[in-house]
C-alpha cells in the first residue's frame, strides 16, 4: 500500500516506523528537515520537505497514485486543508485525519464528509486517552483494559502479586478456581521477557498477565492474579487542558473529582463548564496544596498536562503523600522506559493514536488494533470470512490453526456469544477474533491468514 504520512513528529515517525516494516510504500512529509533526515537514516522510506497542505508538497510525495493520506501534523487546520486539497487535485481514496480541538469535534457529523470536509476517518487523541483512563479508573487494580467487539470483551493487564490465588500455581487451576467463568491468558511478560502461555504455565508473583474475557466477568479473573482493590471514589486531576477536562467532564456524576489547574482564566472556564467537579486554582506540585486537599484520600491522582517533566514530578511528590493510584501522562517514549514504582500506570498518547490509526491501515476486515507494552506487542479483533475452501482459519477447529510464531487467539465474538480459545471451538465466517501478538512483525502474517483466496465468491 502506498501511504503519505504528514508530520514527522513522534506520532507520524512511530506510525511510519510501524508501517515501513510491513512491506508498506511510505513517505513522511514534514517542514523539519532534521527530523526528515533522522527518519530516513533508520527506516527505508521517502521524504518530501514542504508544507504538508501545499499542493506542489503533495504532488511529490506521490499524491497522484496514493493509497492513503494520514495526516497527523499539530495543526488541525493543516490536516483538514490536506484532506481537502488530497481530494480536490488528486482523488486519493482515502484520507485520515487527527484532530483535536473539541471545537470541531462538537460538529464532527456535520463537517466532515464528502459533501464539506472530506475526511474519512477522523483521530481524536484526546478522547481516545480520556477513554483509556476512564477504563483504567473503572476497573481498579488493571494496569490496561482494552475493549473489544463493542466493548462485549475486554483484555486486561494486571500485575500478579504475592497472596493471589493463582500466583505459584499453574494456569489450568483458575477453571477449578472459577468453574462458572470461562477466560483465557493471552500473554504473560515476566521481568519484560513474553511467555507464551500454556497450560502448566506457573504464575509467579511480578508477572504482568494479558487476560481476555467477557466483560461482566473481568472482577472475578482479576481477583485470582491479585488483591482486588475496592472500587475508587475519590479522583484528582493534575491539568485542565483538554484531556483533563474531558476527563473530569465525563466520569463528575460517578466520582468526587478535583482538578489542579495553574492558569485562573482556565479555571474560570473549568468552573463554567463542569458542574459537580471542584476546580483548584494551582500547582499540583506544591505539597501544601496536596496536603490540604487531602492528598492521602484520594484514589486516583492523574497528571494530565502537557510537559512530561511535571507530570513525573507531580506523581511522585503525590504517591509519595499518599495518593494510592497513581496514572502519568508521558508523550516522551524514554521517560516512560525510566520511571519506577512510584508511577503505577505511564499513559502514551502516541501509542494510543498509532493504535487507531492501525485499525484502517491493516490489510483484512481488522476492527481493533491495540498497541500494548509502549508497541512491543499487539492486540487485534478481526473478521473471519470465506469457507472451509476459501480460508485458512474458517471451518476449523482452533488447534488445527497454524498461527505465527507468537501469536495466540484469546477469544472469538459470534453476534452475541463470547466464546473463549479453547482448541475444539471451530471458526465460522463472520466471528470476530481476537489474537494477541506478542511480536507484532508477525502482523502481515496474520494478514496472509485471514485473507480470503480466490475459491470464495
């Protein structure tokens, strides 16, 4: 597939370095020559230096026979110009772009489509992170949850701790554990090695354990890994940008919410805005004002602004006070290599986006895609189609489908049965599967395998 990616930064580098390496035609656009040039030294790509909407820059970055336009530059309005002048001059097939003011967003319906802005599939970051840390607040004790096939089944990362139930046991004993819940372990990294699972796998305590399972059960599997944490009340944001009032906005009528905000006039539009969350004129990172909104009390303290360094500070200086959970925005990728125990979650905008962004770049009827372990790993929901003549995988029964080296299935969706990976379930055309991928190299073969041959019309 012959795929512009506009903007060079960590975004649009990441996802190129993802795409390069599945036999994709990539080129970066971007005004940063230096960044261009940092690209191109390590992945096998092309690169035009230029404005990303500008129609000369597009015409020799090969927009004429493109595939796909992604335009991920900081400037909404640049992205939304390409969009345009990608469909207008050169019918490119299809175009995405990340857009982040809620301005837009508010009108999305409205704006963009083929008739007014021609985007076909917009890329909130925001929401997508605000999303993911509501989960994360949901289900206490989980260091990510992922929602598959609308959200019928979940695959959630926890980390097994001295006392739980399982911990020292082998993986086959959570069904005499839990008879009536049926869930499978996807993967198991230990000291950040991934362990394939089977079923004599012993759970040792520190392992970070990739469960599925259907959503009403995932409390119940969580207890056997480690101690349940009673549900969170209490929920402090570090950051009244878009993220964090977002995220205020969207979780005020289930937690008592305060958010820390140093700027006042945005404080005066946070007051505005939301109605039961308590707005602090602030700096998260001065203890007097944590001890005196009783730091100790709350459940959850999220650093939330836009500067890693903060952030980092701020969490510590909070668990470090008490604060019981702490979730950490980080957009600099070696930062998150390095932070200790004091952050509980590091959140990756980048590898959130990216993660959306695969889902419509992926060869197949792929409907998730879900970056894992800061892109070390890969969880995706695809469809399964054709027959026993046409496919490799529909007609069978799980064991007698050769996966990739690293690649297991943790559950199939059938309209509304969730149905675990046991080895005597057959695939039938049309289920939703879920595979994780411990090596996402292994991606295009995963692609190869559910591809439909030429048998089935």
């Amino acid at each position: 597939m012959k795929i512009i990616i506009l903007g060079a930064g960590q975004v649009g580098g990441t996802l190129a370095e993802h795409l390069a390496n599945e036999q994709n035609d990539i080129t970066v656009v971007d005004t940063d020559g230096a960044k261009l040039r940092i690209l191109q030294d390590k992945l096998d790509i092309g690169t035009v230096a230029g404005g990303a909407s500008h129609p000369n820059t597009l015409f020799k970055a090969g927009a004429e026979d493109a595939d796909m336009l992604i335009a991920v530059t900081n400037s909404d309005e640049i992205n939304m110009m390409a969009c345009q002048v990608a469909h207008t001059l050169f019918n490119t097939p299809t175009k995405i772009s990340r857009v982040r003011s809620p301005n837009y967003l508010a009108h999305q319906e409205q704006l963009f489509n083929r008739d007014h802005i021609p985007v076909d599939v917009i890329i909130g970051p925001e929401q997508l992170v605000t999303n993911n840390i509501k989960q994360l607040i949901a289900n206490p004790g989980a260091l990510q949850v992922l929602d598959f096939a609308d959200g019928k089944v979940q695959l959630v990362a926890v980390r097994a701790y001295h006392g739980g139930p399982i911990v020292g046991h082998e993986l086959r004993e959570i069904r005499t554990h839990m008879p009536k819940v049926d869930t499978r372990v996807a993967a198991i990294f230990r000291q950040d090695r991934p362990i394939i699972p089977e079923g004599d796998t012993v759970v040792e305590a520190g392992d970070e354990v990739f469960f599925i399972a259907a959503r009403e059960n995932i409390r119940a599997v969580v207890s056997e890994l480690r101690r349940v944490d009673k549900p969170y009340k209490r929920v402090m944001i570090a950051g009244g940008g878009n993220i964090g009032a977002t995220l205020a906005q969207s979780i005020e009528d289930k937690y008592q919410v305060k958010v820390i905000e140093q700027s006042y006039k945005r404080c005066r539009i946070l007051a505005e805005r939301l109605r039961h969350t308590i707005v602090l004129n602030g700096s998260a990172s001065e203890p007097q004002l944590l001890a005196q909104e009783n730091i100790e009390a709350n459940d959850v303290f999220c650093a939330l602004t836009n500067n890693d360094e903060s952030n980092i500070m701020m969490s510590m200086l909070a668990k470090r006070m008490g604060a019981k959970k702490v979730i950490t925005l980080i957009t600099n990728p070696a930062y998150a290599e390095l932070v200790g125990d004091e952050i509980d979650i590091a959140i990756s905008p980048q590898q959130i986006t990216i993660g959306s962004l695969l889902t419509h770049v992926r060869k197949g009827d792929i409907s998730n895609v879900h970056s894992l372990r800061r892109g070390a790993a890969e969880a995706i929901e695809v469809t399964a189609h054709g027959d026993s003549h046409s496919s490799k995988v529909v007609g069978r029964r799980l064991d007698e489908v050769q996966l990739p080296d690293g690649v297991t299935i943790g559950a199939i969706v059938r309209g509304e049965q969730v149905l675990m990976a046991h080895s005597d379930v057959v695939v039938e055309t049309d289920d939703h599967v879920i595979l994780f991928l411990v090596d996402q190299r292994q991606i295009s073969a995963v692609e190869k395998l559910f591809a439909v041959g030429f048998g089935f019309f």
